[in-house]
C-alpha cells in the first residue's frame, strides 16, 4: 500500500476530550518508569533516598501511576470510539469534561501526598485523608469516591448515549455491563475492616475481578473496535469473538478468584477451585492471540496504522505470556504454597500488565494520534515506533526474566529451605542468584526509559510529514508565498 | 456446611452449558447466537457460584469461628504444630500468658487488634512486607512474625528487653538503628500506643489457620 494522505473527518467534542485522555496516560506512563527505576535502584544500594522517599514511596507511586494511566488509556479509548460506534455526540460530554479535569487536580494532589506526607498516624482520619495501605488500593478514601464519581459519569454518557443512538450493537451491550460490574467491584474495595482475612478478601474482588475479569473484557471490546477500524474485520465476525472471550473470561476468571483464597485463611475448598479455574484462565487469551492473527492474517496485514496492528498483535501475545502463561506456571496449590509472595508475583504482574493493557493503550494511542492530526497520514508509519516498541519489549523481558530468577530463587531458599523466616528472607536476596538479577533489572528499566523516551518522539511527529506535505502543496498551489 | 471443590466445579460447568443451550435455542456452535448465550450464560453461572461461596466462606472467616482466631488469642501462647492428616502446620493456642503482663478482656483486646491494623495501613506497611503472602515483596512476610525466632535469639539481646513483644515494640519504634541484613526498615515514627498495638495485630494474625503457608515455617529439613 502506498503511502496516501486524505482530510480527517472533524473530531467529536468526546474524542477531543480523549486526546487529553491519552496525553495524561503517556505523562504518566513516564512517571511511573521513572518510579519504578528508582525503586529498583534501591534494590542495589538500599541508602539511595532512604531518609527522604524509601521504596515503599516509590513503590506506591510505581504501582498507582500504572492503575492510573492504563485506567485512563482504557476509559480514553471508550470515549474515542463511542462517537464512532453510535454515529452521534457523546450525551453529557460537558460533564465528562468536568469530572476529567476534577479527577487529573486529584491525582496531582494524590501523587503530592503520597510523596511529600506519605503515611499518617495510626487513626481512621488517615484512610480518609492520606493513606489507606493496601497494595494498589493505597488513595485514601476520598479519592475512591472521586473515582467512583468518574466511572459513575462515564457509566452515564455510554448509556445514554447508546440509548440516543437508538441502536444497542453487541459491543455496546457487553461495554454497559462491563462497566456496571466495574464500577460495582470497585465499590467492594472501599471498606475498612479489622479482620486481615475478610480484608484481604474483598481487596481481591477489585484487584483480581478488575484485572483478571472487567479490565480484559473492556480491553476485548476496544481490541474489537479497533480491528473493525484497523483491519476492516466484520462486525459480526468480532462480535462473536468477542463473547466467546467474554465467555472464557467470566467463566474462568470470576471463580479463578480462588487462587488468591489458597492461604489467607479461607477455606480448603478455594485450593481446589481456584486451582482447576485459574489453570484454565490462559484459555480466553488464547482464543484473542488466534482472533488477532486470524484477521490480521486474513488481510495480509494491509493495515491503515502500522504501530497499532504491531501493538494489537503484541497484545494479544503479550497478554498470552504474560498472564497466561507466567501466570499458570504458579498457580496450582502444589507450587504456589512455595511460591507465592515471592519476586515470581512480581514477574508475572510486569509482563501480564505490559502485554495486556500496556499494548493495548498503546495501540490506541497510535489509533488517536492518526486522527489527532489535521490530516491524516495512511497508512501511518515511521521509523522511530519500531525502535520504542522494540526497547520496550526487549525491556519488559529482561526485567521478567530476572525477576523470574530472583522468583525462583526465593522459593527454593527462603520458603523450601528456609522456612520463610526473617533469617530466611535474607539468606535469599543476597543469594548471588537473587542479587545478581537486580543489576540486570535495574540495566532493563533503562532501557524502558530509552523505550519510553523513543516513544514519545514518535507520538509527537508520526504523521506530520504528511501534514507538512499537504501543506507545501497547497502553498504550491496557491501560486507559492511568502508565509 | 461441607464443600468440595469438585462437585462445585462440575456443578458449575453442567449448569454454565445446559444454560447456554437454552439461552441460544439451539443455534450451531459456530454461530453468533451461541456465543451470546454462552457469554451470558457463563457470567450468571459463576457470578451466582461466586456468591454463594462467598456467603459461606463469610461464615467460616469470622474471628472465633475455628479458622481465624478470637482478638483474645493474643493473651495465650501460640504456636504451630505440624497435622498429620493435612501435612501442613496447624496454629495451637497454648495457656494464658498475658501481653505486655496484661490480661486484654475480648473488647480491650478487639480495641488493640483494630488500632494495630489501622496503623499498619496508615503507615503503608504492605509496600514494602507481604501479610499472608500479599504486599510488596521487599521485606519479609509477616503473616507469622510473631513466631520468629529472630525476636528471641537476636532482637531481644540487642533492645534489651524482657519479651518478645517488648522486643519487638522497641525495634519497631527504631529499626534504622538495629539494622538486619542490607536492607533497612525506614523509621515510621511510631508511638510506643501504634507499636504496642501493631505486635498485638501480628501476634492475632499468626494464629490464622492458612491452609499451612508459609510452609514448614520456621523449621530446619532435621526438624521436619
């Protein structure tokens, strides 16, 4: 296909409001990498700001801005193609536009406390105000309910504006309900109590049934929208994919909860049923790395945007390996008594989270930035996306791999060995098969950075060659000039 | 009420396909229709199941109720003993010692527990500790601290205390400056009330029942 250039349609308001979406989501995309690079720095030499910002900041920041920013790129996809999928304007988009601007002065407040006051006494006002001290569920309570109030908004312009449309297609149908159970699970996770086991267990409702179930089926619903405008895959074709995901996803994912129920005190029958369903959970992934290759392959990959069918694909293999399989080789109770709290956790929570929604929000971001130009470049290609995607993948390996060998390492030595003492912790991470890994992890995390950096170059020019193009021809046309 | 896994599991499959049948009336298996069904099918089924279980396993996690232990478990003598049957250790509650050479009623107790766990959220423990194998991965797992013999043989001597929960009070009101291994805990500024309060929330959880993890605890292979 030869490189043409075409007048992009005018922009909705709701897909106006998504490019702020996904220029916030890449901001804080480099936030979070640069959060995780120093927490991993401080793995090597533990005194790096010690006194002023230990891990444990960093490492809130590191997680937190990756909820965010994946959350962010998902909703801003919604809001990109909603406009396209109903043929109209977004109902309620000046509200959409409010909650957004509310919830960004939030997160910069948030991101201030969470590194200039980071905890607070030992007092119920410290959950409201400053910390609540569950891994990724950190926000104190006021922004659960800010949160709450965004998805509650979201929630209303997809309704309404399916129902203005007067046409609900399949997609939609599963979008609404998705979102409903969302938002429902997110609501489960804003309750203090003082028994760890009841704690722990509804934290798992939002962690796993946000990661593990809704958040794969609304990335299913945007990967189908996207293949339809990508790959010009048929509706009907996509729609069935897309159930038989969601299918697979809810049938496996929701009981597949039981994986987390092993050994905080829950009883013995979540060993069985979160063994067998959670074994079975890479089964809808695989069905998306078929789905994507099926219809790439099927149009021998005459795409309209390269860097989003490079990233779709990725995806769907990513999300594959990432969740699927490195989060199959510890989740039987036979392995996972051993290995579970160990860096393997860690392992699978980086490749799965940069397979599943990294590419995925990636790959809208290409789709956006398309369109955001005033003309648009097809199909859309550079140099420079090759070289970010490339880093960043070779980054995200590296850093799995070695958090799989300090994984293992620490399942041998500390929990098999060891018995999971104190005495035992330290025996394996300065073990030279767990400390040798984190020079290596702390090299990858650069060159995510270099990745990263790459990236945004490219976000910023891809396509305004075309521009540039279009334009000189039409000063050429005009008779020439002197602006 | 007993539970097993497999016939839930079964149950769950039978009832997720029968369901799938009826709601796509019969259309082929390569069909939109069927995937309709089973999509809906599948996420009624299991979100149903998932209820369920969840009612009964509330039942089975209350303080006192066998698996988790009473708030005044912290008075008494805890320990681990290895089950034959399930080959894994179990908790033991041993006589009544007392904590801090006190004897907590159950609503002082439960008073103590709560405070210790607000304040291991308000300090963001678990970014950096894992309690019953879930946190941050960067220091080590609480879920039985109370039971390390570390607390003993090391911290005890180096504080200068007459207890364990007196040791362990002191270290954690100042653990920059006991440092164990490379990696340091930072000083949280903990008042001697959130210290003594956060032993009591530690001791509490290391009489939890956890299906044996983590495993072989505390115990050499000559031990086992």
């Amino acid at each position: 296909m030869s490189a043409t250039t075409q007048v992009r349609p005018k922009l909705y308001e709701s897909q106006k409001l998504a490019l702020w979406y996904f220029a916030v989501a890449i901001a804080l995309f480099g936030l979070q990498l640069t959060f995780g690079l120093i927490a991993a720095y401080q793995q090597l030499n533990p005194n790096f700001l010690f006194e002023l910002a230990p891990f444990m900041t960093n490492r809130t920041l590191h997680v937190n801005t990756l909820v965010v920013w994946l959350l962010v790129g998902l909703v801003g996809g919604v809001y990109w193609f909603l406009p396209q999928e109903t043929g109209r304007e977004v109902v309620g988009i000046k509200a959409a536009k409010i909650i957004w601007w509310v919830i960004v002065a939030g997160v910069l407040v948030l991101a201030g406390i969470y590194l200039f006051v980071q905890y607070g006494p030992g007092e119920m006002s410290t959950l409201w105000l400053y910390m609540e001290g569950r891994e990724y569920l950190e926000a104190p309570r006021w922004v659960d309910l800010a949160l709450v109030l965004w998805v509650a908004i979201f929630l209303f312009n997809v309704i309404a504006t399916t129902l203005a449309s007067r046409r609900v297609t399949g997609l939609l149908l599963v979008l609404i309900f998705d979102l409903v159970a969302l938002g429902a699970l997110y609501s489960a996770g804003m309750h203090y109590n003082i028994n760890v086991t009841m704690d722990q267990f509804l934290w798992w409702w939002v962690v796993h049934l946000w990661v593990e179930a809704t958040w794969e089926v609304l990335v299913g619903v945007l990967m189908a929208w996207s293949l339809m405008y990508l790959l010009g895959t048929p509706r009907k074709v996509v729609e069935t994919w897309l159930f038989l995901e969601v299918a697979l996803v809810f049938g496996t994912g929701i009981l597949g909860l039981g994986h987390h129920y092993f050994w905080i005190g829950t009883p013995e029958y979540w060993l069985g049923l979160g063994g067998f369903f959670s074994a079975l959970e890479p089964l809808p992934l695989v069905a998306m790395v078929v789905h994507a290759l099926y219809d790439a392959g099927g149009h021998r990959l005459l795409a309209v945007n390269k860097p989003a069918v490079f990233w779709l694909v990725a995806q769907a293999f990513g999300n594959f390996i990432g969740a699927g399989v490195w989060g199959f080789m510890q989740t039987l109770p036979q392995i996972n008594m051993y290995s579970h709290g160990t860096q393997l956790a860690a392992a699978h929570g980086h490749l799965a989270f940069f397979g599943a929604y990294l590419s995925t929000v990636l790959m809208l971001t290409y789709v956006v930035v398309q369109q955001a130009r005033p003309v648009l470049s097809v199909p859309l290609d550079s140099r420079w996306w090759k070289w970010a995607a490339g880093l960043m993948i070779f980054g995200i390996v590296g850093i799995t791999g070695a958090f799989t060998i300090s994984g293992f390492t620490q399942t041998l030595i500390e929990r098999a060995e060891g018995g999971s003492t104190w005495a035992a912790f330290i025996r394996a991470y300065t073990h030279p098969w767990y400390a040798n890994t984190l020079g290596w992890r702390y090299f990858f995390g650069w060159i995510m950075i270099i990745g990263y950096l790459i990236l945004v170059y490219d976000l910023l020019t891809i396509g305004k060659h075309a521009v540039a193009t279009v334009k000189a021809t039409a000063v050429a046309t005009a008779g020439g000039g002197d602006d | 009420m007993q539970i097993h896994w497999l016939e839930v599991t079964i149950a769950a499959i039978a009832i997720a396909v029968v369901l799938t049948r009826v709601l796509s009336k019969g259309a082929g298996w390569l069909s939109w229709r069927f995937w309709r069904g089973a999509m809906i099918a599948s996420s009624i089924t299991m979100t149903t199941i998932l209820f369920v279980l969840s009612f009964f396993t509330v039942q089975e996690a209350r303080p006192g109720s066998g698996r988790i232990p009473p708030w005044t478990v912290i008075n008494h003598e805890i320990g681990l003993k290895w089950d034959a049957e399930r080959q894994w250790q179990v908790p033991v509650v041993g006589e009544e010692t007392g904590f801090f050479g006190q004897v907590y009623s159950p609503e002082e107790a439960e008073a103590l527990v709560n405070k210790g766990k607000i304040t291991f959220q308000a300090r963001n423990c678990m970014e950096c500790h894992t309690l019953l194998g879930n946190g941050a991965y960067y220091a080590p797992d609480l879920t039985r601290a109370w039971l390390d013999p570390w607390w003993e043989t090391r911290i005890k001597p180096m504080v200068g205390a007459e207890s364990r929960e007196e040791a362990m009070m002191k270290w954690l009101m100042n653990p920059p400056q006991y440092p164990q291994g490379t990696r340091r805990m930072p000083n949280l500024n903990l008042t001697e009330e959130e210290a003594r309060a956060l032993v009591a929330f530690l001791k509490w959880m290391a009489a939890i029942d956890t299906n044996g993890f983590p495993p072989h605890y505390s115990l050499t292979y000559e031990q086992r």
